[in-house]
C-alpha cells in the first residue's frame, strides 16, 4: 500500500516507508486510469506508480474510486510551507477570483459576507483566482494580491462587503459588522492584512 499525506508540522509532504521528505509542490501527480502517478518535478522520477486501490492517506484510509485519489493526491501535493501567505483550500461552490472568503471548518472555502454575523471571525482573505465547485483554490491570507483594472483608491482602507466583495466604504447598517480586510497600495494591487471584526449597532 502506497501512503502519503502532508506533514504539518514539519510542511514537508511524506510517503510511508520513503525515508526522504518532499519540499511542497516538488511532485506531481497525474492519472491514466486505474494508475495514478506521483513524479519528482525536478528530475521526472516515479515514486508512486500504483491503481488507486493501492494508494491511501497517511492513516491507511483507501479511496472509493480513482477521481477521489486523484483529488487527494493533488491537494496534498499542493499545499505550501506553514506560514505561507497562500492557503490551499476547496471551493465549497462557483468562487471568483480576488473576492474574500471564510473557511467553513471542513477545509472548505465559500464567500463572506459583512451582512452575516457569524463571518465575523472566520474570514480567511482574498481568492488569488477563480474556482469551480470542488476545485482546489489559493487564498491569500496576507500580502499583496493583484488585479488588473481593480481602480482602487491608493492609501484607503480595504472593508468586506456583501458575497466575498471588498469596498473601500466603511460598512454601516444593514452590516452586521466591519472587518478592515487591508489597504489599496496602487490601484491594481491590495495588501491584505486582515484586523478586528468590529459589531455595528443598529
């Protein structure tokens, strides 16, 4: 049995009974069914060559089919060292790109929205790009994020709006809350430094 999984604590992807760790995204997986491929980007080299029945996650748990592999396979793949400014997340459904999202607990992502209380606390940042629905998505958590012919107004604060939205118009009622998502340094580009939810009164 083929195991693999993501380190944590050490950010460094594992595959059971390999005694070398893997740098995140130095391996790819690809798939020609039933076998599922994982080689070493630098040099091509196979270190998993196996059906999906012979692959599993660092706990010995199997997959139902190939495509459910396959999507584990690529998520662990992908993840970034432990305090990357870029998360590597699921969609939870149709995502934009640059619109700000909150993690749902089940290493799902899906829009926040100022106009809902219980977002106050779990927004996570901004989508780099878009997403489809169960696809793997990056979202930054800090730093700056581009987007060409944003028109941001360089020097003013960034707020959330409504659905994953940014505005640079402090939110009043029917907000639930303000939530400084960061500042526009050009009128391109927002630098995202997430702050203190702050309860609006109505």
């Amino acid at each position: 049995m083929n195991l693999l999984g993501f380190d944590q604590g050490l950010g460094l992807v594992r595959i059971a009974g390999c005694a070398e760790l893997f740098p995140p995204r130095s391996l790819v997986a690809t798939c020609a069914r039933p076998m599922i491929t994982v080689t070493r980007v630098s040099t091509g080299e196979a270190l998993i060559f196996a059906p999906f029945s012979d692959i599993g996650t660092l706990d010995g748990a199997p997959f139902a089919d190939a495509p459910s592999c396959l999507a584990y396979v690529a998520w662990v793949l992908a993840q970034r060292p432990p305090g990357d400014a870029i998360k590597v997340m699921i969609a939870a459904g149709d995502l934009s790109g640059q619109r700000a999202v909150l993690s749902t607990g089940d290493g799902t992502v899906a829009y926040a929205s100022a106009l809902d209380a219980s977002h106050r606390n779990a927004v996570l940042g901004l989508t780099i790009a878009a997403a489809s629905a169960g696809a793997m998505v990056d979202v930054a958590t800090s730093g700056p994020v581009a987007s060409p012919g944003w028109g941001l107004t360089p020097g003013l604060p960034l707020f959330l709006g409504e659905d994953g939205l940014i505005t640079q118009t402090p939110p009043s009622s029917p907000a639930a809350f303000a939530l400084r998502l960061g500042h526009a340094a050009e009128p391109d580009t927002a630098v995202i430094r997430i702050g203190p939810p702050i309860t609006l009164l109505t």
